[in-house]
C-alpha cells in the first residue's frame, strides 16, 4: 500500500550530487564518477569529463521531493493508522494528498509538493505517488471547498477510470450540496458521444488533506491534449510550424491566464433564432489550452476558428456554400461541392457539434457561450481530426437552471448574465439548418429509443443512492442529487415533444 517514491528522487539526488547543485544555485562541473555494482567487485569506473548544467528550478523541485519521501517515511505509521479508522466506515474510494511540512494548497499557479495516496478500493488501485497538487478552477475556486489538480511526476492510473489508461494530469471536482452536477453531465455526454469524441471518465471519492476531511469530491481527468484524450499532435518545443494540432477553449477568463488566447467576432452577425428572437451576435476570447511555440502558430489557429464559423454561417444562414483554400483562406465552394451543407461537413464535425447541442439542451447550462465549451483540429501528417470537432464536454455547475418543460436553451440566444452574453452562436447558427436539426433529430431518436437517456439518469441516481453511508448527517444531498435526476427527466419528455416522432405528426 505504501510503495516508495523512490526511483526518480534518487536520480535527481545522483546528479545533483554529481554536479555539485543544491537549493537553487546552478552550477557546470567537471566529474569522475565512480560506478559499482551488488554483482561486481571491479576497481571504480572512471568517466570521461562532462559539463552539465543544472536547471536551478529542477534542481529545487528534486530537494523538495527528496524532503517529502523523508517525512513520509517518518509520519507513515501514524497516517497507516488514522486511514484504517477513517476507511472503517467509508464505502468508496479514498484519495489522500500529503504535502511537504503540511503546506495548504491554496495557489492557482504553484503546484505543492505532495504525496497523493488512493485508499480503500481494490488492491489493484492503490496507489502512494509523488505528485504536485495545486487549486484549478475559476470562479469555483474562490470558495472554502476548491477543486483540485494533481499532476504526478510519472503517469499513474487512477481507480481504473478510462479503461485503466495512464496519465500525470487528474482533477478533483468538488461535489458541492448539489452532489451530481458534474456527475451527471459526464454520464450524459458518454452515453451521448460513445467512444466517438473524448469527455472525461469519473468516480466518487473522499478526499483528506494532511488528515484533514474535505468532503466528497469527484475523480476526473484533465481536459489536454493527449493519447485517448484530445487526441491530435502536441508540438515539441523546437517545432514552430503551424501544422500542429490544436486545443481551444471558449473561455470567459481569458485574459486572466497565462496561455495565448484570440478573439471571435462572429462577424459581428444579426440573426433571427429558432424561438423567432432576433439578436446580433456578442463577441468572445478563445485560449488555446495547449503550448504553441511561435506566432505563427497562434495567428493561424485564430484566423481558422473565425474562418470556420464563417463557413458554417454561410452554410446555414445564407444556404451559401463556402470553404477553405489551400492557404486557410474562406473562398467560395461553388463547384466544389454540391450543396453548402456538404461544404461545412468538410470542415467541421457536424456530428460532434449536433450531440454537444443535445447534451447541453438537457442540462440548460448558463455558461453554454462563455466557457468551457471545447474544440479541437489536427493539421499534422498523423491527424485523425482533420475538421474542427468540438468535444471534451466540461463545468457543469452553472446547469440544471429554469424551467426544464419550456424553451430551448443551448441553441437560442440566452438572457444577459451581468454584463456577459452567454449565448453559443455555433449552435444557433447551426440549428437554423434543417439539415443540421436533422442530425440532431436522428440522434435523439436513437437515444430515446433505446432508453439510453433514462437509463443514464437511473444511473446517477442510484450512485448518489450509494454515497449515503459516506456522506453522514449530510444525508440530506441526496434529495439535491435526486433533483437534478427529475430536472433531466422532465428535460427528456419537453425535449422529445420537440424532437420526437410527435413534433413531427403535429408539423404535419
């Protein structure tokens, strides 16, 4: 249960010890080291001279690391002890994070030197590993109970989720009195999505800090570029070329971030909506959530995106098919392909939009327009996403809002929240089509048909049902759990009257 960190600090340890470094001076040495081993008794091997050079943040991170194993190993007995009376009574998983002299994890931009330890769950998952941990979120984390980012100094699995894939990058989400928020948009979206488009697997979890509770948090992963996750190509440091792939995000907080974002326009388009309102369309930062390395690159994915939305407004406003040249320019597609629905499936997943829209219409999300709304492209020679595709559904919290037995939500312009506009102007635009609103249709006729959508809630229910040992004299968010799952219900039934077999008869 207790596995010792061990492997990666000693090497640090080794060249730190070699070239001379501690703390956060770097210096250059010449060295002779000598090498022996258990199954040798040879006179010591002596190196040629080498110079190397020695990060001093890297330095500083592996003394951190080594201090950290140190006070594991003296304060393991007592934790072993506490976490056996902790886990006698708990039914899921238990994560605990362990920081270097009990530091609080309160900054957005430090990761903490940790242990993160996963408890009380089938041998096969346990896990003691060194990690960093930081506070993630926005507006979520400015509260008592943060959400978390765990990065591992190696990738690790976490309770088996996403079919026992590994990696260094995981988040705790923090259940809050309404406990399913999350929960059950990540359940919609895969049984929405299927393993055609990334969203995150995810489990219940206790989570303690230095011993301390923190209360029910929810296991996710990190929405990043990586393999069986946003899968395109992440550029090396040294390749500045703009056939990469690309993460980006609509993002409210853009510009309190550290990475590149650009702006969306949206031409600046007036539009009548499907409800008959009629608005002019609010302008939006973008950031791309993965590392670029030249200017180039961050020009180009920003004149793509509004190049895309202006294919598809074209498409579905103006029936006027219109496409990307050889140089990413919008050009007419008159001749090239058919009809204009034809030209914006060339260069957008019309499919990944169109099951995006139904998952958000069941959960009325506010922040539909405004954040955490994800897409992705891949020019690279090993591309597998080749079109713009939204994916990587995320945040949740502002969801489950207004009646859920009137109006459509996602695909019409949104009440002003503040000053924010929320409204998604994809998806407004794209439902002004009938052959987009078709795709949409014969979606939902697959998934009511098949009880996918109930079932799904059946789901939620009965895992919020399982927290209750756990969740002690705060039974009581169960009821708000079970909330949420009659929202969704009731989002269903108003949803196929719109979409169904029925909405159809009555058109006629």
């Amino acid at each position: 249960m207790f596995r010792k960190i061990i492997a990666s600090i000693i090497l640090s340890s080794v060249i730190l010890s070699v070239c001379g470094c501690s703390g956060n001076t770097a210096q250059t040495s010449t060295t002779t080291a000598a090498v022996t081993t258990e199954a040798t008794t040879t006179a010591p091997v002596t190196t040629a001279a080498t110079t190397t050079t020695i990060d001093p943040e890297e330095a500083l991170k592996a003394e951190k690391a080594e201090k950290m194993q140190e006070q594991y190993e003296e304060q393991r007995e007592k934790y072993q002890k506490r976490y056996e009376k902790l886990t006698e009574n708990m039914e899921i998983p238990m994560i605990s994070i362990i920081t270097l002299d009990n530091e609080e994890v309160l900054s957005k931009e430090e990761y903490v030197t940790s242990i993160v330890e996963v408890l009380n769950c089938d041998e096969e998952f346990e896990l003691s590993e060194a990690a960093g941990v930081r506070v993630r979120g926005n507006s979520t984390a400015e509260g008592n109970e943060k959400p978390y980012r765990i990065k591992f100094d190696k990738k690790q699995n976490m309770l088996g989720l996403h079919d026992g894939k590994e990696y260094k990058n995981w988040v705790l989400l923090k259940s809050n009195w309404n406990l399913v928020m999350d929960y059950m948009g990540f359940t919609l979206a895969d049984v929405i999505l299927e393993d055609r488009y990334y969203s995150s697997d995810c489990t219940f979890v206790n989570v303690y800090i230095n011993g301390k509770f923190k209360g029910i948090y929810l296991l996710c992963e990190q929405n990043q570029i990586a393999d069986d996750r946003v899968d395109v190509y992440e550029p090396k440091e040294s390749e500045t070329q703009t056939e990469i792939g690309y993460l980006v995000e609509i993002d409210h907080y853009a510009k309190d971030g550290d990475e590149y974002y650009f702006n969306v326009d949206y031409l600046g388009a007036e539009l009548t909506d499907i409800s008959g309102k009629t608005n002019t369309f609010v302008d939006a930062d973008y950031t791309i959530k993965n590392d670029t390395y030249s200017d180039e690159q961050r020009d180009f994915i920003a004149r793509y995106i509004n190049g895309a939305f202006k294919i598809l407004y074209e498409a579905a406003e103006n029936n006027n098919p219109m496409m990307f040249d050889e140089d990413y320019n919008v050009v007419s597609a008159e001749g090239v392909y058919e009809t204009a629905e034809e030209a914006a499936a060339a260069a957008i997943d019309l499919e990944s939009l169109a099951f995006l829209l139904i998952r958000d219409e069941l959960i009325h999300d506010y922040d539909v327009g405004e954040g955490s709304f994800y897409m992705a492209v891949d020019f690279s020679e090993s591309s597998t996403m080749e079109r713009l595709t939204f994916t990587a559904p995320w945040d949740f919290n502002w969801a489950y809002n207004d009646s859920p037995n009137r109006n459509f939500f996602a695909c019409t312009f949104q009440p002003e929240i503040g000053e924010s506009d929320r409204s998604n102007p994809w998806y407004i635009v794209a439902m002004k089509a009938e052959w987009f609103s078709e795709i949409v249709k014969t979606k939902w006729a697959e998934l009511y048909e098949t009880d996918a959508l109930k079932n799904a809630v059946k789901d939620v229910r009965a895992a919020a049902e399982e927290l209750r040992t756990d969740l002690g004299d705060e039974e009581w968010k169960i009821d708000s759990a079970n909330q949420v799952c009659d929202f969704v219900e009731r989002r269903i039934r108003w949803l196929q009257k719109q979409w169904g077999e029925e909405a159809e008869e009555n058109k006629e």
